[in-house]
C-alpha cells in the first residue's frame, strides 16, 4: 500500500483516523496507531512483517541488556550482537544475492541466488532500531519500558516505507505526551496534501517521460534528447522522495508527531557540499553521527572518512555497483571542493556555481538510474556528444516543447519561491481585517483541488511508483 493509492487514501486513512481519534487516551490511540501501522506493512508484505516485529523486540531486549549492564563487558557484548543482528540481517536479505553474483563472476561458479524479495524499508527501520541501541550505550536516551510504544516507533506507518529516518531520540517524549489539536490537524492535511500533489501531479508525469527515453533505444537518441530525459528523472526522484517526506511529515502532525524536515530545496544549492545538506537529510546525519564522527570526522583522517562514508551511502541505496559508483562519484567531487576548489568556488558568481553544481547533480542521477553499467555509459557519451548521434531531430522539437508546462512547474516548484511569496502575503496579510477567515478559507479551497486533481489523475495512471521502495 502507498500513500498515492486509492485505497489508502480512501478506505485505510479514514477508518485509521477514526479509531485513532475516538480513542479515549493516549495509550490507546498508540495501540491502535501501532496495529494499522503493521495492518499497513501486511499489506505489501504479509511474510517479512515477522521480521519488522522481530527486529523492533531484538533492540527493545538489547537495550534492557546494556542498561542493566553498563558498568561491565556484558553492555558492549550486547552493542555488538545489535550491530551483528541488525547489519547480518540487512546483509542477508539486501545483499546476500548481490555478493553471491559478485563471486560466481570472479570465480565461475554457479552458486543459487536467492528467490526471497527484498523486504520493503528494511534499509529505514534497521537504522532507527539500531541508531536506538547505540544511543542508549552512548547513554543518550533512557531505555523505553513499553515493548508496544517501541514497536510504534519501529512500525509508524507514515516514515516506515521511506523514511524519513527517524531517531528515538526524536520521538522519545512524543511517544508518552503529545496532543492532537485542529490547529496542527490543519497543517498535517495540508502538508499532506502538498506532497501527494508533488508525487502524483508532478513526479507521477515527469517520471513517465523520463522512462520512456531513459528506458527507450539508445541508438540513434539526440544529445538534447538524452539532457531532457535525465532532467525529468532529476525532477521525478525530487519531487517523489521529498513528495514522500512531506506525507510522512503531514501525516506525523495529523496523529501529534513532530518530525524533522528531510529535504531543503536541494536544486538551489551551489556546491556539491550544500547539495547534501539539503538532500536526504536524515540519512545524512545519521551517517555523519553514527559514522563519519566515530571514524574522526574533521579532526583526523577526514579523507578516508569521506570515501568510507560515500561508499556506504552509495551501497545503502542498493546492492548494485552503480550506486557504489554513484556514491564514490560524490565522494571525489566532495574532496574535490574540500581541498582543491573551495577558494575559486566562493569566488565564482552564483549563476555559474549553480550550474556547475546542478550539471553534476544530474549526471550523478544518471548513474543511480541505471543498474546496468554497460546502459549507463552509453547515455553519459551520448549526452557529452562522444557516440557521434546528431544534436537534435524532427521530434526533439516536439519532446521538449509539448513538455514546457510541466518543466516551468518542475523547475518553480523546486525552489523557494511559493513560500517566499506566502510569507510575504501573510506578513502583509496580517494587517488586514478578517484575513485569517480568508487564509483559512483559501487553503481548504486549494486542498480540496489538489485532493480533486490527485483522485482523477490516480484514477486515469498506471503509472505510480515510489522510487524509494526498492530500498
């Protein structure tokens, strides 16, 4: 089930809210919010839902271990069967298949692959588990003493699938106290709402016309044509993932949560480095804290912390060399603005280190497209004019120009500027009489297009994927 399906948004959603919000505490309303949240995993996943719940209580048990133990060798014992635990299973299932193809090639033997799918978000909820039992050994957070409010945290349906990646530490009071009031029921609907819309009225489009040239021959594909294929899969992942985070945000806020932001308009940075401080948010500390400062961070040995780091997230996105390799690509070019151009880059105009950096940003998404290395260098020397195809065709005209709608509201809704304009209009807003009344009304006039223009789109697509799922 996702969230830009008919049936969560219309049969699963409502009786979820209901139940929730007719439940008369709040020890029942997370009882009831933890069995739709495994009702919701079932739904795709009615095999590997055993292993969410037996990874939640192999945590929860651990960190009872360490907390009893800290004084002797038993809590790092414990630490390490967490870690082996965890990380065992995420190899397993992840890359398991993955290692067993690698050594087949390098030894020409026919050992089986497994037949097992990859069990949905087992990437997101394998680091929230175990971010959990390394921060009650850094004895950062208390040991939660409900085995149900634990599982609530592993299971929550509105981050399980894709993230964002959250810590226990973010949800450890929320888990006992927080309230529901209509205030921030409003804003959960509406931010809700903003992501549907960026999923399903931009991603779901964009993604469609990247696919079909993507995935399309590459013989005889024009140089612009290869550009524009690659620029609507740089929208699509965008506005899918942050899409995505903005419903799981939304909804956290409709049940009481408050999660952190995941995305921060990454298409405007200038730099490679502000690129991923504003993509991926969670992922990104939780590697820099759980990783990169542990190894040394700054203080010792920065450039092997680096390549380490970029060579996990880049294995974390899936058990496939392009992802390696798009990992090391931003490793280099991350080293690349740390020691070499961090003086000519602060000199450059905006503009320029703009484009430099959104060029790079897209060539990287060429290489997490393709799993396939051999399509992948095919559609990066055509776009850099090295396959000898022609600039352009009768038909790139028509590719590109019957596309400008959806290009202008990719390229607008990427940036600041909607919530610079609101901002602007409600500081001014403020000012006038009844303008609460009007705002109010407004925004549940926009909300019931997005809902209206996202039923009949969702009706009319075949075309749906969550790019995220498949890690």
């Amino acid at each position: 089930m996702v969230f830009s399906s008919l049936v969560f948004l219309f049969l699963f959603l409502p009786i979820c809210l209901i139940a929730y919000f007719l439940s008369p505490t709040l020890k029942i309303k997370n009882l009831v919010l933890l069995a739709f949240s495994i009702f919701f995993y079932a739904w795709g996943e009615p095999i590997w839902v055993f292993l969410l719940i037996f990874s939640g209580t192999v945590d929860f048990v651990i960190a009872k271990i360490i907390d009893k133990n800290r004084d002797n060798w038993k809590s790092k014992f414990a630490l390490i069967a967490s870690l082996t635990i965890n990380l065992g299973l995420l190899g397993f299932f992840k890359y398991g298949n993955f290692i067993v193809e690698n050594i087949n090639a390098l030894f020409n033997m026919q050992i089986p692959l497994s037949s097992m799918t990859l069990p949905i978000g087992i990437s997101f909820y394998t680091f929230q588990t175990l971010s959990y039992s390394i921060d009650v050994y850094r004895n950062e957070v208390k040991v939660q003493k409900s085995f149900s409010n634990f599982q609530l945290f592993v299971a929550l349906f509105p981050q399980l699938i894709a993230g964002p990646i959250l810590r226990y530490s973010e949800l450890e009071a929320q888990l006992n106290d927080r309230t529901s009031t209509l205030e921030k029921t409003s804003q959960g609907i509406s931010r809700f709402l903003i992501g549907l819309g960026k999923k399903v009225l931009i991603a779901n489009y964009v993604g469609e016309i990247a696919t079909t040239i993507l995935d399309g021959g590459l013989v005889g594909l024009p140089v612009i044509d290869a550009w524009f294929g690659v620029l609507m899969f740089t929208f699509q992942i965008y506005f899918d993932f942050s899409g995505y985070s903005d419903m799981a945000i939304g909804l956290g806020k409709i049940f009481g949560f408050e999660y952190g932001e995941n995305f921060n308009y990454p298409y405007i940075s200038k730099s490679i480095t502000e690129f991923w401080r504003r993509w991926h948010i969670s992922l990104g500390s939780f590697f820099r804290d759980y990783v990169y400062i542990p190894l040394g961070g700054n203080r010792s040995h920065q450039f092997r912390n680096i390549v380490v780091v970029w060579f996990l997230t880049g294995l974390w996105h899936g058990a496939s060399w392009n992802f390696v390799l798009w990992g090391m690509y931003f490793a280099v070019l991350l080293i690349l603005e740390k020691y070499i151009f961090k003086g000519i880059m602060s000199k450059l105009p905006k503009a320029l280190s703009w484009s430099y950096t959104f060029i790079l940003v897209m060539i990287g998404w060429v290489l997490f497209y393709y799993t396939d290395l051999t399509k992948c260098f095919a559609l990066l020397k055509i776009m850099f004019g090295l396959a000898g195809h022609e600039l352009y065709n009768a038909n790139t005209i028509y590719t590109v120009s019957s596309r400008y709608l959806i290009m202008i509201i990719s390229a607008l809704a990427s940036t600041p500027i909607v919530s610079f304009i609101k901002k602007n209009l409600e500081t001014i807003g403020n000012e006038l009489p009844h303008f609460q009344t009007i705002r109010m009304t407004f925004v549940a006039m926009v909300n019931l297009v997005i809902i209206f223009l996202c039923t009949t789109s969702l009706i009319g697509q075949s075309f749906n994927p969550f790019l995220y799922f498949r890690f």
